[in-house]
C-alpha cells in the first residue's frame, strides 16, 4: 500500500495535504505514516477494541495452549461423575465423569478454528469473486451476482446440514461449506467498493500509464479495498462461530467423539436445572468469542473509515 | 400496483428455478437415500433394491431426475417420491406449513415493534443512560447463539411451572396433543400458549441487529437537513420525529428485514428443534438425516417461495414508505 501515503502531524493525529517537497524543511516534526500505520494507531485509540481483541487472543491461546497443559484430555474419564465446580475440575464433570473443562477446552479449540477457517475461506472466495465481478462487469458479473442472490435466498443453515456431511463431518468440510456460503455477502461489498473505485481518476491515470489489469487489481484496488474486507473477515468470525455451533447443536456439525461448543450445549441441554454448569460455561465462551469479535469488527470499521465517526465522538 | 405484483411473481419464476436447480445439484451430493436401506441387516434382495431406485428415479441420469421433479411438481403438483414410501411430500409439507409460519410471521412483526421502538428512543436520546443499555442489549443478544438462549427461555417456563404448580407456560410442542376444552377459543389460546416461549426466542436474534440498524439510520435522518429545517419551522417534535424522521429512517429497515428471512427461516429450525415443535424445520432434519432428497427439495422450495414473497412485501412497502417510489 506504500503509494497511498498521507503524513500526518503527530500530535493531532489529523490528516494534513501532502507536502510535495517532504518533510524535511517544516518546523514540526512530521512523520510520514502509510494508511494502515494510521489505521491502526485509530484502532489503539478505541478503548473497547483493544480490550476486547486482547480478551480475544487469550482465548484463542486457551484454546490451543490450554489443552496442551491440562491435566485432563477431553477423552479422559475421571471417577467423579455429576460433579459442580470445584478446585479439581473448575468447571465440573458431566454424568459419565468426564472434566468438563478438558471438554470445553476441546469444543472450544474445534470452534475456535472452524470460525476462522470460515472467515479466512469467505473472504478470499468473497475477494475473487466481488473483485471479478466488479471489475470486468458484464456478463461474468450479472451471472457471479446473480448466483451469489440464489445462494442468499436459501437458509444457509440448510444447505450446510445437507452438504456438512459429505466428508463425514470433518472440521475442515464444515468450515470450507459454511465459508463458501458466506463467500456472497463478502462478494456484493467487495463488488461495490471495486465498482465504485474502478472509475476513480487515480486508476485511470494508472490505465493511462500503462498499467496492466493485474497491476491496477493488485496495487490500485485490492489495497484500497482491504479496509472493507478486513471489516467482514473479522465479522464473520463471529457469525462464523454461531453457525458452526447451530450447525453442531442440530446434529450436522462436528460429531461425537469430537466435539464442539454446539455440541457440549446439545449433550448438556436436558441438565440445564440439575447440573447447570455443564449448559452455562460452553454457552459463555460463545457470546464472549462473538461479543469480542463483534467489538473488534466495530472498532477496526472505526479505524479505517474515520468519517463514519463523526456523529459518535 | 397489481400489474408490478404480477410482473414479480413471473420475474421470481426463474429465480426459482434457478435455486432450485442449484439445489438439486447439491442434495445429489449430500448422500445416498438409499443408505439405510442398503445397510440393513440382514441385507435385503437385490430386487428390492432395483425397486426402490426406480421409485426414487436413481435410474435415470440427473438432468432427467430434475425435469421429472418439475414436470410432475408443475403439472401434478406432485413434489417427487420420499424415501419412505408411504409419506406424501406435499402433503406433509402443507400440514407443517402454517405451524412455521406463524411462528416465523409473529416474530418478525414483534422483532420489529421493539427494534423500531428502541432504535427510535436510542437515537434520540443518543448517550444517554437508556441509549447505552439498549446497546448494551443489542450487543448481547447479537452474540448470543439462538439455540443456548432458546434451552434457557425454556428451562425458565419449566422452573417457572414449577416453582408456582401452575401450567403458565408450555414448553413442548406446537399444541396440546390431548385438549379438554376443544372449542374455537380453546384450540386458540392452547396454540398462543404454545407460541409464547418460541416466538420470543426467535425474535430476540434478528431485533439485535435490527434495533442497532434502526439506530444508525435513524441518527442519519436526525442530523439531516430537511430534519433541521422542519425543527426551524417550529413545528413539534413529536410530529418532526414521527411524520419526517422516522417514516424515511423506516426504509433501510425494510431491505435489511426482507434480506434476514432467509436467515429466520433457519432459526426456525432451531427453535423448532429445542421446543419440538412439528413444523417444516423438525421435517427438514429429518429428511436431511434420512438422505431424503426431494423432500429437502421440497422445503428448500417452500422457504425460497417464502423468502421471495417477504422481498415483494417489503417492496410493496417502500412505495408506501417513500412517494417517490411508484409501482406501474
């Protein structure tokens, strides 16, 4: 992105016209910040953001760290069954004596990494197929659109039950099938940002130049539309995790042995007022990893499009 | 008017059809209904076997399968053979029809009251104690997994019923299987008493989102020019947030609602699912777990035909909304 540059003054942080002749002859000190250096410092301001981004990576680090060093493996059955929390087992154990944080530790892993995979999946079949749509237009744009309507019109949910199982209800599957029909909602806003920057002047002075479709796609657009992709990435993570563990709760997602939060609330559903913990704990890592994901998104949508926010400071 | 309506429904012919193609292609995939009974132990003749491929048309080429499906849906209005010979698709989809719709209709207009009440009352109070708290409430609820808050909406009926000895809220089912009172009355206030816990579940998901929308689109319009200009004339604030702000504030909604039906439609198969009600997602699951193809043929019609006609509603509805928009 290096050739989308503004300097800013460092103490106001407020967007100065560029100086032609740098930065060397004013008396302020100015740095010279590309957009994602500005971007970011944005995000850093956004007290909620970083919270929630650094409760986020801890969870994720739970995930995959966690059951590394616990003493119980999610397959592990100990002799205390039906069991409340306590120091042994923090979250307790369900009625076959399985600790069930070694359980959650291991739903949560599985989750964890379908969402991703489901956000990662979207957004790069979202990009290409947006990115095509919105540059060559035509014919190969009123079909990629009109599919990705068709695919909106059907229940995801559906399709995903239908189609999850084709690989035997692996992970991967799961979240290659719930990234690929999430890849239309990446795909209609990428397509607007690329139709609208495709007949901007600074692209078409490129195309004066000389540049190629592949220059002017990899240097002119796909940077300029980073901002609205990562935006929907890190969204999608969150909805992501919701529909992985939908999909797990109604019998279509990960299957026993393995599991998966969905799946943890499925087993625990009917010991909600005997055995409350095992329904509460898995239920709570889910609204935190999309509550704090949806704060991020929110906070990432503030950095990068500082216009939006002038109605909120 | 009812020119524009018939053009849509012809428009929306081969958008069905397209779906459903994409559809059939994909069920192919998804498994073999001939699984179980494959499977089944002792094996059973390889005569059977042939039979039931033949029933289920497995002997003919796929293109063939699909044009049979459309031929005997538009003609007959026969929706293909299920895999258990005795169950009539259209027939069993029809029953549990009206068993999802009402639940997905009500939610939607409940949905819908509160989002617009709130987003209303946030953005004009926007940070104040209220406007936070509602936010606080639209975050939660986004995050919230439908089918979690639908167990625990549930286990609250089942403690409330028990902790007072009464029957106040029923958890299980779409109605009564044994009614004593069976008068018109009756079978309506055993449905509503059914209704209660499952439509609120499904309506808290979609008022997050809507709620958070209707305040941004209503803050827009308050920081609108013609907005100011109406508050200079002098006229009252009620009639300036009512008549000018909220009804072009409305029209965002209307999209954004029409587009979230198709998501509705899958919650409903969750909440079905957890208050075990018969409805079209119970049969939905179970064809998919059966490898039941045109029976998920089926209800991916009669969802995408639902879907469609909330998208000619909310179009109709613009027109009301905004008087510039005239439908010929």
């Amino acid at each position: 992105m290096s050739e989308i540059r503004a300097s800013s003054v460092t103490t106001s942080g407020a967007p100065q016209p560029t100086s032609p002749t740098g930065a060397a002859d004013r008396e302020f000190t100015v740095k010279e910040r590309s957009q994602l250096q500005q971007a970011f410092r944005r995000f850093l301001r956004h007290r909620l953001a970083v919270l929630s981004l650094v409760l986020f990576i801890l969870i994720v680090l739970l995930a995959f760290v966690g059951p590394l060093i616990w003493k119980y493996k999610y397959t592990d059955i100990t002799p205390d069954n039906s069991q409340p929390p306590s120091p042994a087992h923090p979250f307790g154990t369900d009625s076959l004596g399985h600790d069930w944080f070694a359980q959650v530790l291991r739903g949560l892993q599985q989750s964890v990494k379908v969402a991703l995979c489901i956000a990662i999946v979207a957004s790069t079949l979202g990009v290409v197929w947006g990115g095509v749509s919105g540059y060559y237009r035509g014919i190969s744009d009123s079909v990629l659109m009109r599919l990705a309507d068709l695919i909106l019109t059907i229940p995801a949910i559906a399709l995903a039950a239908a189609l999850g199982n084709i690989g035997g209800g692996t992970w991967w599957m799961i979240a290659l099938v719930l990234g690929g029909l999430s890849a239309p909602l990446v795909a209609r806003a990428v397509r607007g940002v690329v139709l609208s920057l495709r007949e901007q002047e600074f692209v078409e002075a490129a195309r004066a130049l000389g540049a190629s479709d592949r220059w002017i796609i990899l240097r002119h657009l796909v940077p300029n539309a980073f901002a609205v992709v990562i935006v929907y990435a890190t969204l999608l993570v969150a909805t992501g995790i919701l529909s992985e563990t939908a999909l797990s709760f109604i019998g279509f997602g990960v299957h026993p042995p393995d599991t998966s939060l969905g799946l943890l609330i499925y087993q625990a559903q009917s010991a909600v007022q005997t055995r409350p913990w095992l329904f509460y704990f898995p239920g709570l890592f889910i609204i935190l990893i999309a509550l704090t994901v949806n704060f991020i998104g929110d906070g990432l949508r503030d950095a990068f499009d500082p216009r939006q926010t002038r109605q909120r400071r | 008017m009812l020119a524009y309506v018939i053009r849509r429904i012809f428009v929306s012919i081969p958008i069905l059809i397209g779906s459903t193609i994409l559809v059939f292609i994909m069920v192919k995939f998804s498994g073999d209904p001939l699984e179980g009974l494959k499977m089944r132990n002792p094996p059973p003749p390889r005569q059977t076997i042939l039979n039931e491929e033949h029933r289920l048309r497995l002997d003919k080429p796929v293109w063939e399968q699909y044009w049979l499906w459309l031929k005997g849906l538009v003609l007959h209005g026969d929706f293909g053979p299920s895999v258990h010979g005795n169950i009539n698709i259209g027939h069993e989809l029809g029953d549990r029809l009206f068993v999802t719709l009402r639940l997905v209709v009500l939610s939607v207009l409940i949905a819908l009251i509160f989002a617009v009440i709130t987003g209303v009352v946030s953005a004009v109070k926007q940070y104040s104690a209220t406007d936070y708290s509602f936010t606080f409430l639209g975050f939660l609820f986004l995050a919230m997994p439908s089918f979690w808050f639908a167990i625990l909406l549930k286990s609250a009926g089942i403690a409330y019923n028990q902790a007072t000895g009464t029957e106040a809220f029923f958890t299980i089912g779409e109605k009564s299987v044994l009614l004593t009172d069976d008068s018109g009355w009756g079978q309506f206030k055993d449905i509503a008493g059914h209704m209660v816990l499952p439509t609120i579940s499904l309506a808290l998901i979609s008022y997050a989102a809507w709620s958070r929308f209707q305040r941004a689109s209503m803050l827009e319009v308050l920081n609108s020019d013609y907005v100011r200009l109406a508050r200079a004339k002098g006229l009252r604030s009620r009639q300036v947030l009512v008549r000018h702000a909220l009804r072009t504030a409305l029209i965002p909604l209307t999209t954004v609602t029409a587009l979230d039906i198709a998501a509705l439609l899958g919650g409903a198969v969750i909440t079905e699912m957890v208050f075990q009600w018969h409805g079209l997602g119970d049969y939905l699951l179970r064809s998919i777990r059966d490898h039941d193809a045109y029976a998920m043929m089926g209800w991916l019609l009669v969802s995408a035909i639902i879907v469609i006609v909330f998208n000619l509603i909310a179009d109709l509805l613009y027109s009301v909304l905004d008087p510039r928009i005239r439908y010929e």
